[in-house]
C-alpha cells in the first residue's frame, strides 16, 4: 500500500467499481498490491480513496470470497476497521470478524476471506502519526503500535472511527469540485488521528494478538504461497512445497488451513484458475484461444479445466477471451 502523497490545500478522489480483479490490482499499480478470487461467483469489488496531506482514507467492498496481499511502505502507518464479514476472515493467519480492528504497521497486509468482506481503513505517513502521538500523550508512541496485530474490541469508539471515515469519503464524493482549504485538511487529518489512537488497546492489554511470532507451519504457508505466486506454471509438487516451506506435508497442509483456508495443491489450482482468467482478460491477439492459455497454466484436462473455471468465475473460459 504505497499511497503518493498530495499537496496541500487539495484532496485526491480515486473510486473503481468493476469485476475484474486485475483492473483493480492495475488501478492501484504502485500499491505493492495482489488479489487472488477465492470464492465461486462473479467478482464485484468496490474502491474509494480520498488522500489528504498526512492520511489516506480508503474503502473497499468485495461480494466473494478474495486473498489480499499487500507490504505497506516503511513510511506509512495502515489501520482497518471491519465493518462487514458475512462468513469471517482470517488476517495473516489469524481469525476475526465483523468489528475487528487491524494494525498493518509491521509491513504486513494479508486478508482472506470466503465471502462478503467490507472494511474502511487509513494510512497515515509514518512521521506524522508518531510525532502527534508524542505531543498528545507527552511520551514516545510504544513500538507495540508499530507492528501488525488484532485489537480487542472497543465497539463505540472503533464504529465512529469507520463512521468518520466513511462520512469523510462520501461527502468528498459528493462534492468533487469544492477545495479543501489546508486548515480543513489539517483538521480532518487532526481529527482521524485522535480517533485512531483512541481506538488503539492500552499496551498493557493482554487482548490484543501480535502477528509476529506465528507458528512455524504459518510461516511455511506464507513463504510457499508467495512462492506459488510466481512459479505455479512450473506445477510444483508436494515435495517441492515441502522443501520451499522447510516443513512436513501434513505441517504445509495445516498451515494452509490455518492460514489461508485451503490445502496447498487447492490453492495452486486456484492461483492457476486466476492465472488463466488474467491471460484470457488481457490477451489482444486474435489467434489466442482458450486451450492455448490454459495449455500454458498446466491445464490439460480442458472438460475439467472448464468445469472448474466456470464454477471459480461463473462463465465459460470463452466468454472470458471474448471480453
């Protein structure tokens, strides 16, 4: 999540409704950003952002299941508040629910869900938020908000955050062509700020749940699943899993559960299914055909192979190459 930053008195509105998942990762191509569909269904993503001078506001909506993966920079300080799970999520590994807040602060994003998610978030640059952090409380920020980690729930405070920052985003839409003066801005940075601190545990709080120390499956489940990202068309074996991830199978197998919801052979099918669909979306050539593609990804059971697309996308490879 690399957001750029905008000069004073001006605030920049970015808004993506679209049902491919490509388009998205595209529109927000300097984000270090990766979504993989996971769930069966057609894709239908929303994305709003407004930047302002020291945070960036930003909603996003998805109507399936999704994986998304991103390493905020160093520079920012990222916050999410879940605001819809229809059926749960898991972030780096760990479980959670509607009302669950997120740090991202240790340079880790990594949210899956099975279905319906919605979550408002901010990014604040990293020097802004520690030094108002400072002259608020009269010490240095506890290095504990500086890493990735669930919050315990303080439901009133945490829903005016999400308030705040939706009534931000929307009245911001709703009236493009007004210009933020840099005392506006200066005072809505203020003001989300002073909500998110106030929705922060207090550090002595046994509640709240670090991301650092994940069990060792875990770790081999994130190292694999980077791994199969970009060498799934080499159509690694179990063993091959096992060595990149320096587990067992039936630890890579639990891993991936825990982690990701999925065995890791489901997910490098899934990676490949996504694959193929991106190929399909982008291909411009009028020779291209849909065997070719997923003869490419590995697919050589083109019944099943379709079968399965249409099931993941809900329409025929075909259909697809014809967009």
């Amino acid at each position: 999540m690399q957001f750029p930053q905008v000069p004073t008195h001006s605030s920049v509105l970015r808004e993506l409704s679209t049902s491919n998942m490509e388009s998205l990762a595209e529109f927000l191509g300097n984000r270090n950003r990766r979504y993989t569909q996971l769930g069966s269904g057609k894709l239908h993503a929303e994305f709003l952002e407004v930047s302002l001078e020291k945070v960036h506001i930003f909603k996003e909506k998805f109507n399936l299941g999704t994986r998304i993966e991103a390493a905020p920079a160093f520079s920012l300080i990222p916050f999410g508040y879940i605001t819809s799970a229809k059926s749960g999520f898991k972030f780096c590994g760990h479980e959670g629910g509607k009302n669950t807040f997120l740090q991202a602060s240790g340079g880790s994003w990594d949210l899956n869900f099975k279905d319906q998610l919605e979550y408002v978030g901010c990014a604040f640059n990293r020097e802004y938020f520690c030094n108002s952090y400072e002259l608020l409380k009269g010490r240095p920020i506890d290095k504990r908000y500086l890493t990735s980690q669930f919050t315990p729930p303080l439901l009133d405070i945490q829903q005016e955050y999400a308030n705040v920052l939706r009534n931000i985003l929307h009245w911001i839409k709703a009236h493009p062509s007004v210009q933020l003066s840099s005392d506006v801005i200066k005072l809505l940075c203020s003001q989300v700020f002073q909500l998110t601190v106030d929705s922060l545990p207090p550090t002595q709080d046994k509640m709240a749940k670090p991301l650092r120390n994940s069990p060792k499956r875990i770790r081999a489940a994130k190292r694999v699943s980077e791994y199969l990202q970009t060498h799934s068309r080499e159509l690694p074996d179990m063993q091959t899993l096992c060595k990149v991830g320096e587990v067992s199978e039936r630890s890579l197998q639990n891993g991936f559960i825990d982690y990701i919801g999925v065995t890791p052979i489901q997910y490098l099918r899934i990676v490949r299914l996504n694959g193929v669909h991106r190929d399909l979306l982008r291909s411009c050539e009028n020779d291209t055909t849909v065997t070719r593609i997923a003869v490419s990804w590995g697919f050589i059971e083109l019944g099943r192979f379709s079968r399965e697309y249409k099931l993941l996308f809900q329409q025929l490879p075909s259909q697809t190459l014809r967009q």
